[in-house]
C-alpha cells in the first residue's frame, strides 16, 4: 500500500470522524472513487446518521486506515485491501456488497474498435496503477492475452493513475486514445467517451467490498449502513449507478 500520503488527508480525518455530539451523529465512510456517485446518494438519504463521505483510490484508503484515521465504514472496489485490513484487525469482516464490469472508453470520434487495435504503434493508452483496483483488473486481463498482444499494448501505456476518475479524465478530456475504467464511471460521462466491451473471456471478477472499521464509535451504524448496502436502499442506488449485484 501506498504510504506517501499528505499527513494533512489523515489529520482531516481525524478531526472529523466519530459522533456528532449532539443530535444526529455523524458516521465516516471511506470509499472507492468509483463509488462517487452511488454511496454519495445513498448517504443523503441515509435514516438516523449524518453520513461523511470520502473518495480515493482503494490503496490510498486502505494506507489511511493504517496510519490511524478515524473513520466507520471503509468500501473498496476490490477484495483484496478490506480482507488485508482484516487480517491485520483493523476492519471486521468484509462483505462484498457489489460487482462491477471493466471496458474500453475512447473519445467519441476515436479510431479504437477493439482490443486489438490498442496494439497499433502510438496508440495512447492510459492504465490505473497497480497499486489500484482499476489497475490490477487491467493488468489481469491483459494477462489473459497471447504475450505479443499484451506487449505492445503495454508499450502503447503513456501513463497510469492513481485512480479511475483519472483514467476517465484523461481520455474524455482528449489527453488519450483509450482507458481501462468501470462500466459505471462510462456512464457518468455518457456522450463523452465510446465504449469497447471486453470479450466475456478476458472479463476479471470486479467485485467491491465493505467493512466497518475496528474501533468505530458508531458501530450499531455502520453495520446499518452495510446492511442497507446489501439489502436496503444502498443496493438500490448501486443498481441505479449501474452496479451489478453481489450474487
């Protein structure tokens, strides 16, 4: 996990984690940037607590919780840093509560029709991290491609980012040819970016999950809130974003 992060992120955390004091109290959730839109919506309407929300990259998160923040509910979109916080007892046990699939995007008038055409010499290609979960989806299923085929697209890489908005950004605002990003954050940004589906074969097990945080001064909500998220009206506002079902 990444550990250069501005003491400033987690001060801020510090300070504002925890109850309330008076009337509602407030409950922490730290989760994936791809999850922006769903849980932001979920946490308006969320009965008993008032709900502060914080977006990054799962790693970044994950290295957050680590280093002491405070916070109640930590939601990854993958399963591999919640079951690590796990086992380090930071977290309780993860469930996972949603699925997600990854694509292609490409500037609306792009040349990109498939896989393979991202093999093309000066194709630009912008990745996640592998540090992140968009990352390691990526690099999984390029993994899954003949070892010429992932080489030169590899080749074509001219960045990788910390984050999925970042991808997004950099291939809606025209920076790039084509990105690896969840079919959801497609959507946020429907008519500024074409979609290339990947062959069901090469598609990684996107699957995001949740856990409360060891030592939440609001346990009894958070565990609501994780409820709502399986079966209450966070599911509902996952399925509104896009979000598959846990299964």
């Amino acid at each position: 996990m990444r550990r250069g992060l501005a003491a400033v992120a987690v001060s801020l955390l510090l300070a504002g984690c925890g109850g309330s004091g008076a009337g509602e109290p407030t409950l922490t959730v730290l989760g994936a940037s791809s999850l922006t839109e769903a849980l932001g919506r979920y946490g308006e309407s969320f009965p008993g607590a008032k709900v502060r929300s914080s977006f990054a990259g799962s790693d970044q998160l994950a290295a957050q919780i680590e280093q002491g923040a405070r916070a109640d509910v930590f939601a990854s979109a993958d399963t591999a840093y919640p079951a690590q916080l796990h086992r380090e007892r930071l977290v309780g046990k993860p469930v996972v509560f949603a699925r997600n699939r990854l694509l292609v995007v490409t500037p609306p008038h792009g040349t990109v029709e498939s896989l393979a055409d991202l093999t093309e010499p000066g194709t630009r290609i912008v990745i996640g991290d592998p540090s992140v979960p968009v990352g390691a989806y990526t690099r999984e299923v390029l993994g899954r491609l003949p070892a010429s085929e992932q080489a030169a697209i590899l080749d074509n890489v001219r960045s990788e980012e910390p984050e999925v908005t970042a991808v997004l950004a950099k291939v809606a605002g025209g920076a790039a040819d084509a990105g690896f990003v969840y079919a959801t954050d497609a959507r946020t940004v429907a008519g500024q970016v074409r979609t290339v589906p990947l062959p069901p074969r090469l598609q990684p097990d996107v699957a995001y999950a949740a856990a409360v945080v060891s030592g939440s001064s609001e346990e009894e909500d958070a565990q609501r809130y994780l409820e709502g998220l399986l079966h209450g009206a966070g599911g509902a506002d996952l399925r509104e974003a896009g979000f598959l079902p846990p299964r």
